[in-house]
C-alpha cells in the first residue's frame, strides 16, 4: 500500500476569493453599515458619539414596536396557515396532462407576474364600496364592510390580498411535487387497499415534503417583509393595525430618521428570519424522518 | 387463490388495423391456482401488459379475464384481490418496515395481534425481522425491493401475486438469494405467483410453467426442461439458452435430409414433411463424431472460446454456423484449432425440425 500523502496546495484558496469579493459586497457591507449605525448615536454628518448596547436596549422597551413585531407573526403565520393548505388543495385538483393541465397553469400564474405595488392598487379599488366588485357586493350582502375604518377589514383584507397573489406559487410548487411521483406508486396503493386520504397522507404528502419545504421558507420570508401591500392599500392604517414590521422601521429610519434605532432592529430583524428559516428548515428536514420506537404493527 | 382464465387481446390505439398495432394479439391462457409461471421475452413483447391486464390496473381492449369462472374484466385490483409487485421499490416513506408490511392488512381491518403475527412470518421469510422498526426510507435500494415483496406477498388470500421485473435493482448475489427465498415462499404459502422478466435464468430457475412470448404473442408454454428439449418456435430456441439452439437450413427429399450438398440420414423411421426446413440443435447436444458418420456435417472451425468450465466452438459448413458446447477440445490427439476440420453430430435424438419456424417433428 502507497503511504505518499496527497500534496497540499494552499493556493486553493483563492478559487474562492471572487465569491468571497461578490458576497462582501452583496451583503457584508451592507450588514456592517447597518451594525455601524446601530451602536451609534448620529447627531449630524460630523457629528456622531458611539453609545454600545443603549439602541439595542432602547427598542427592546419600544412598545410601539413590540406591538408591530407581534401583528408581524400574526400576519406571518396566518399567511402560512392559509396559503399552505390551500395551495396544496389547488395543487391536488389541478389537472395532471393534457391542454388543460397547459391552461389551468397559466391562469393560476397570472396573479404572479403582477408587481406588488400594482396589486394594492388592485384591491384598494377592488374594496371601495362604490365602485369595486368585492366592497360592493359585501355591502350589497348587508354587511358593513369598510377597510378604510375598520381596523379586522382591513387586516383581513390585507391577508386575503396576499392568499390570492402568492398561494399559486404554492400551488405550483405542489404541481410540480405531484407531477414527480411514479405511476407505480398510486398503482401500489391501490393495490394495498389504500383510501384517497391514505394516498395522500402516505405517498402525495411525503412526496412533496421537500418542495414544500421551499413553500414555507419562501412564503414565511416573504411576507414578514411584507411592505408594498399595506402600504398602497391602508398606509398602514387605520390606526397601526395593518403597520408592519418593515413599514415600522422604514417610519423610523427614514420618516423620523432616527437611524440607530432603527439600525439596531435591522438586526434583531435580521437574527429572527434567520433563527426561523434555520428552525423551520431542519424540522421540516427531520418530520417524518427520526427513526421510530415501537411502531410495530 | 384463483385459477386465472384469459381470453382476450389488447390494443393501445383505438382501432387496430393489423397485428402490429396490438400490444397483445388474442390468446387464450390458463393459469392454474398455486403455480408457479414466468412471463419471458424481450422488451416490448408484451409481458408487462398482460400483467397490468390480470392485475386489473389495464381493461383489455376485447376478451375477457376470469378468475375461478367469475369474469373480472371490469373489477379494480382491489376487487379482484391482486397483490403486485413493481419493478422499482415502492415503499411508504413515513413508515416503518414493520407498518410498511401491515399496510395492506391494516386497510383489510385485519385484527392487530394477527396483523402483528402475519408481519412477523413475513419478515422472517425475508430476513427482515431486525429491521421492522426502521423507518423504511432509510434503507437500501435492495432492503426496499425486499419490503415491495413482502407487501405483495402478506395477504395470505390473494388471488395471485404478480411481480414486474421486481429483481431489476437487486445486486447479482442478493438476486440468487431472493430468488431461492420467492421460490421457498412459494412453497411454504401456497400462493400463485407470476413473474415478469426479460432473464431467461431467471425464468427458468424462479418457475414451474414459462411463457415465452413475443410481439405480443405467447409462443409457447411450458416448463423449463419443454422448453430447453422441444422448443414449439425457432424464438423460443434462440431465447433460450447461452447461447441459443443453432438452426440449420436443410431440404427434405424423400429419402434424406441434405445441409447444403452433404446428405444425413435419419437416425429412425421418420417422416418429414418435404421442402425446407430447418434443423434445431443446443450446442449442449451437439457433439464430435467420427468422420463420415451418418448424422454428421464435416465443418470447418471458425472461434474457438474458453469460458472457463467448458469451450463454445463455433463451427461454419458452406456458410452455415453452428456452436457446440464441448467439455474438451482435444480429439483423438488433435486439439481443435481455428481453421481445423472436424465433423459435428446434429442429427440426433435431441434434434428437432421447424417449418416456417413452427416445429414438425
């Protein structure tokens, strides 16, 4: 047996140098002006005193924005809890070949080409209760539906916007999980005796796992940084029931210019889609997949 | 259990004009209950078809599929009670081997201790009982194929068990071994059991009964000594066999069957009809004769092979091959060489004779 050890060459490196160089300017930069401005107190551009851990220590007692930061997760999650089943279900009743299949999936990708600012103005006049279709008609069904003023219209108003233009990208996403099942495998469950919800729960959903996975990331990231939605359609009103968190921080950084403070959540921010994409990845990695004690028979 | 009858064709298209448009051309075939059958031939001669026809999972464009006497034409696999067995594992990710086993009983209300206990013998039979409680994604591809089985062979009131190429991702050794276990199974459940394959060693060593088919025709069923001693079609000899039955072309006068200008005379009182025909011999019964004797063909050899237990001679007689499989290549002295002259038996009592590719005799 040959004992000669393989050369090391440290010159490698520098293969790497212009990833190194495109992600420096792509994002460490700017994260490290951002933490630059966070332990700063900026009076004028000539101006400045470093004040450590005070802004960090300041938003934490911010009730204001602890209310935005909850109403976010609210939002957040409630997108999730909608758009995930329902574009799983889309997924599930969308045709599998033929010309149809080529129609329906245009037609439900037709919400996703439209840009965000153009879809609050969509439902801003799709709401209004003289002349949109859907104010109009809740108000002709005798219910007093207002999202200017009420403060649950247009919160859900806000969520309904958002289920109709991203759960087709859930659905597709589902679509495209669905299509890469074998044949032999609904052929096998039929076999085995298998129910519709069996072939579900046991061969479609876990068949999917991995590309709705990428759902959930995609869709929790999104829309905790929801901003253009809310702000054509309510401003953020009535009131800050609809003030997210982004809205929150632009007010901040740049309506009040409060810069440090607004810095120092940035980060905090940062750290909580970060922790969560990491949490909610791993675990969707893992459902299903820890090996199982005593399950026999 | 069932005794399966069919009498039916299937076509793809939806009108078929000729016989090429049929994936299967009519038939009429009995399988009998608790035996043992293969399905042989080249890809895209219609095994997996007539398959997917007795499992349910295809209607046959016309015809009929009867189990026991009961049509079931129109019945899903479910309702005809078929166990199948597909040619990539097909396994539920989020459940263990064990559960993965039980699946089919489970969704038949069976009871849970006796679920427990059918489980247990079938893991047993596969070697699998210490794997039960692992989850079934985890495992290898062989491991996984093992549980497809399993899961075809755990309802003990099946009326057959149908495997599609199911040893097609098993490693060579592991294929023997699986192999041997399908066949003690078979013994021990009773079961009917038919298996899909383009393996003649396969077929031959897994079966009781082989259907050799091709283009969508089944051309001849039998066991595997049938079909290595008297195969009906000249396909049937080249299928089978490594390598397959040689044919020589020969013209029947009266008195004598002539190969080219050398005339043979048959060994008994046999009547053949005249004109041409061919002569079917296995290398296997194709020996070294005498110079001059009366079934013989004087050839010249053209490839000597040595394939380890014994030597592939192919030998040429006025452009005719024939391939002997001889234990020994020395004669007489003489080692038989490229370019020597040797004469080579072929008409014997293992000989059989094809017309228009069907056998006469």
């Amino acid at each position: 047996m040959s004992t000669t050890i393989k050369p090391v060459n440290q010159k490698a490196w520098f293969l790497i140098l212009p990833v190194l160089l495109c992600v420096a300017f792509s994002a460490i930069l700017p994260l490290m002006v951002v933490v630059n401005y966070s332990v700063q107190d900026i009076i004028s551009p000539d101006r400045r005193v470093f004040v450590g851990t005070e802004w960090f220590a300041a938003i934490m007692r911010d009730e204001e924005l602890h209310g935005a930061l909850w109403r976010q997760f609210i939002y957040s999650f409630s997108v999730l809890a909608v758009e995930l089943p329902l574009g799983i279900a889309l997924a599930l009743s969308m045709p599998a070949t033929g010309w149809k299949s080529s129609a329906v999936l245009v037609i439900v990708s037709l919400s996703l080409l439209i840009p965000w600012n153009v879809v609050g103005t969509i439902w801003q006049i799709f709401g209004r209760t003289d002349i949109g279709l859907m104010g109009a008609a809740l108000q002709g069904m005798g219910i007093a539906y207002n999202y200017t003023g009420n403060a649950s219209h247009a919160w859900l108003t806000v969520l309904l916007m958002d289920v109709w233009h991203w759960t087709p990208l859930v659905a597709l996403l589902g679509y495209a999980g669905l299509r890469s099942i074998p044949d032999a495998y609904y052929q096998a469950a039929s076999i085995d005796g298998a129910s519709k919800w069996d072939v579900f729960r046991f061969v479609q959903l876990p068949k999917m796992r991995g590309v709705l996975v990428i759902a959930v990331l995609l869709r929790f990231m999104d829309s905790f940084m929801i901003y253009t939605e809310p702000f054509v359609l309510t401003g953020g009103g009535p009131g800050n029931s609809t003030t997210f968190l982004s809205q929150f921080l632009t007010q901040k950084a740049v309506g009040q210019f409060d810069l440090g403070p607004a810095a120092a959540f940035s980060l905090i921010y940062f750290l909580i889609i970060l922790l969560f994409c990491f949490v909610l990845y791993n675990w969707m990695q893992s459902v299903g997949t820890e090996s199982k004690e005593g399950g026999h028979a | 259990m069932a005794r399966i009858d069919l009498d039916l064709a299937h076509a793809y298209s939806a009108n078929p004009q000729q016989d090429s448009d049929y994936a299967l051309l009519p038939l009429k075939m009995r399988f009998e209950d608790g035996g043992a059958y293969a399905l042989l031939g080249p890809s895209g001669c219609g095994k997996t078809t007539m398959l997917n026809v007795m499992s349910g999972l295809l209607t046959p464009s016309q015809g009929t599929v009867l189990f026991d006497g009961r049509d079931v034409t129109q019945d899903s696999p479910q309702a005809r009670n078929i166990a199948q067995v597909f040619q990539f594992p097909v396994i539920y990710d989020t459940m263990t081997v064990a559960e993965n086993l039980a699946f089919p009983l489970r969704n038949r209300q069976w009871a849970a201790d006796k679920i427990k206990q059918r489980v247990g013998q079938i893991a047993e039979m596969l070697e699998m009982s210490a794997q039960l409680n692992q989850r079934a994604a985890g495992l290898s591809a062989d491991a996984k194929q093992k549980i497809s089985l399993g899961r075809g062979l755990v309802r003990p009131d099946v009326s057959a068990v149908l495997f599609d190429e199911p040893l097609t991702v098993i490693d060579p050794h592991l294929k023997w071994e699986l192999r041997r276990k399908l066949k003690q199974i078979h013994h021990e459940l009773k079961l009917t059991l038919i298996y899909v394959t383009h393996d003649q060693v396969e077929a031959l060593t897994f079966a009781e009964q082989v259907v050799v088919m091709t283009r969508g025709r089944a051309v001849q069923v039998g066991s595997p000594a049938d079909l290595f001693e008297r195969p009906r079609h000249t396909f049937v000899g080249n299928f089978i066999g490594s390598p397959g039955m040689n044919f020589i072309r020969a013209q029947v006068t009266n008195d004598a069957v002539l190969v080219g200008a050398q005339a043979l005379t048959l060994p008994t009182a046999m009547t053949l009809p005249t004109g041409d025909i061919k002569l079917g011999i296995r290398p296997e019964y194709v020996t070294v004769a005498q110079t001059q004797t009366p079934g013989a063909l004087p050839m010249r050899v053209i490839q000597v092979q040595d394939v380890g237990t014994h030597f592939i001679v192919t030998a040429e007689h006025e452009g005719q091959r024939v391939k002997a499989r001889l234990a020994d290549i020395a004669t007489d002295g003489a080692v038989l060489v490229v370019g020597s002259v040797v004469w080579l038996e072929v008409l014997g009592a293992h000989t059989c004779f094809y017309k228009n590719e069907e056998i006469v005799a």
